[in-house]
C-alpha cells in the first residue's frame, strides 16, 4: 500500500515542483484556504501555543500571527516540494548566507562543526549550505514512516551534498567518523520537545519551562566540536537571509547546559522578532511545568 500511495502521490509532487514561483504562491494561496479554514490543521494547538508564549498580546494580535504563521507554514512546505526540481543557482539567489567567512574560520580551526538552528522561517532551505562548505555535511532528522518518501526526502537533499541521518544514526556516524578523523558538519534543529524519558535539562523558552534538547551541546563537548546558530530572517516571500553566530570554540570548557542556554535565548529573540514565521504547529510546551 505505501508504495502505491507513494506512485501516485510523487507525479503530482514533481508537477509541483515545475511551478514557476509565482504560480507556486498563488498555488500556495488556495493551500492555506483548505488548510486553515476547511480542514482546521492543528489551529487549536497553534491557537494554545500563541496564548501560552504570547500572553501580552490580545486575541486579536494573536490571531493575526496565526493566519499568517499557517500561511508561511503553506509557502514553506510547497518550498519544500519545489526543492525536487530547484537549481543550485536559484536556492542560493534564494536562501542567502550573510557572513559565511564565519562559518569558514571555523572550518580553518580542523574540528568538527555543529550547527544549531530552530523550526523558524526556512529551515528546509538551510541544506544549501552544503554547496559552499568543505566538510561533509549530514542533516538529522525524524525518519518518515513510509519509506518512499523517507527515501524521496534524502534523495532531494543529496542533491545538495547534504547527508541526512535519523536520530538513531546521529551517535553511530559521529562516532565512526571521529574514529577516521573525518571533519564533519551537523545540523541540529533543537528547538522542539523531546522526549521527557531522554530529558536531561529544563529551561525557560518564551518564558515557560519545558524540557528542551541537549544533544546537539553534549554530542559538540563529547567529540570536541565547534557550535554555532544559525539564525534565519525571511526578508520576503520566497527570501531569506541566513547569518552564523558562533556559540562556542572551546566547548569543554563550558558548563553543562550553558550552549543550549544560550541557543535558546537566540531562538526566544528571533521569535519574538516576527513570530509568524515560527512553527507553531509543534506541541513545543505539551509538557510545560
């Protein structure tokens, strides 16, 4: 059955991915009208999760940002499926890295580098990173159930010489390649709710305390790697610039939790900045104390 469901479903995925931009969006339009007003997609978790962490605002103001955080949630995953077909040339005239020399001085520094980054803005188009970086990149992410589309979804990002890894692989391949000496980059995005059974720290984001992911700091201090986020703006539809910021160089210095302290901060601020564009959807705060 999935492979008939993925045999039907992969034409008009690739259909989608021909789209002009700008038939793409007016596609997206009709999208975000099924999704939010017919179908109701999670609205009463985004709905719960905006009152939660944006308490200062009035129904009105939030409800603004959750029409427009369900319209982005649309353009961002016909983005996605637009990346079957995307040129290099075009993601990168796209997805724009303002101060890569930042990540480059880190791969001069010959240690591995982790790369945090939260479900903000594009974080799907942060694989073209991989085009312009040295290391071999791998990307961690959540295996799909059906193993067509799982397949599809690594097979895109191979296009871009990003490796993606399931959660489960993550320690196994780090292992290995500190074992080679392999110089790697890995992508994290840490800003989601783990598992409360593989919790090891709690913390205040957006100013409720949750449990939050460690392993992207204790992995970087375990095998000596830098860390940096990667902090992502949407200037415009369709736009968005990308900037490092180093979090830390000497990682085993730092105090348990410090890296993912400030991390947090980061994501909290960008946030904050223009909340629309933050996946809401998420139960981030289902196990808030």
């Amino acid at each position: 059955m999935r492979f008939i469901v993925y045999h039907l479903v992969y034409p008009f995925l690739w259909c989608i991915s021909m789209l002009p931009f700008p038939l793409l969006y007016l596609f997206s339009d009709v999208v975000y009208v099924i999704v939010y007003y017919v179908i109701g997609y999670r609205k009463k978790t985004v709905r719960e999760n905006l009152a939660l962490a944006m308490p200062h605002l009035g129904v009105q103001e939030r409800l603004i940002i959750e029409k427009k955080s369900f319209h982005h949630l649309c353009d961002m995953f016909l983005e996605m499926i637009k990346t079957m077909t995307i040129s290099k040339e075009e993601i990168n005239k796209r997805f724009v890295f303002t101060n890569i020399e930042v990540y480059k001085n880190l791969e001069e520094k010959q240690k591995s580098i982790a790369i945090m980054m939260a479900h903000y803005a594009s974080y799907e188009w942060a694989i073209s990173v991989n085009s312009i970086i040295n290391f071999e990149g791998y990307g961690i992410y959540k295996k799909i159930a059906n193993p067509y589309f799982d397949k599809l979804v690594r097979d895109i990002r191979l296009r871009f010489k990003a490796k993606l890894i399931t959660t489960k692989e993550t320690i196994p391949v780090i292992i290995e390649n500190n074992k080679l000496n392999k110089l790697s980059t890995y992508g994290f995005a840490s800003d989601q709710s783990p598992r409360i059974s593989s919790t090891f720290h709690w913390q205040k984001f957006m100013g409720i305390e949750v449990p939050v992911h460690t392993g992207a700091e204790m992995l970087a201090k375990k095998y000596d790697m830098n860390i940096v986020f990667l902090k992502v703006k949407k200037i415009k539809r369709g736009y968005y610039n990308a900037t490092f910021e180093v979090l830390s160089e000497n990682t085993k210095s730092e105090s348990n939790y410090e890296i993912t302290d400030r991390f947090l901060k980061l994501v909290e601020h960008q946030v904050l900045d223009a909340p629309e564009y933050y996946l809401w959807t998420h139960k981030r705060w289902k196990h808030k104390r």
